[in-house]
C-alpha cells in the first residue's frame, strides 16, 4: 500500500483528522492491519489485540522467533 499524501488537499485544520482518530481509519485498533511472526509461522490481516496475544504466546513458550508489526510492517 503506498502511503497516503493530504498535502494537495487543501484542507484546513478543522478538516484535517488528529493522530489518535487516525489509528482507528488504518486499523491500528483491531481493522486488522498487524502480522505476528511465531516461531516460522508468518500470520496477517490480525488485530492489535491478536498479534500482542501472538506474540506473548511466542515469548513465554520460549519460541526464538518472536514478532509482531501494526500498519507500519
């Protein structure tokens, strides 16, 4: 996905959404924009809530490949 430019928009300040309101248009809470990574096993398209939840499963099962992205993979 390419990155989104509002530059030529034109757009005001009260036309222009805050960082907080931009986590929810690009998932960044459960839209389903994250990828874990368990030992060798790539998964995509999770919530935040099930990539951390992948993760932590990774790390306390002693797993040494371990990781997870939200919408900045």
């Amino acid at each position: 996905m390419k990155k989104l430019s509002l530059k030529n928009l034109k757009l005001g300040a009260d036309d222009m959404l805050q960082r907080s309101q931009l986590k929810t248009v690009f998932g960044g809470y459960g839209g389903g924009s994250c990828q874990s990574w368990v030992n060798g096993t790539h998964s995509t398209g999770l919530s935040v809530s099930d990539a951390q939840g992948d993760y932590a499963f990774c790390i306390e099962n002693g797993y040494s490949s371990c990781g997870y992205c939200c919408a900045s993979c």
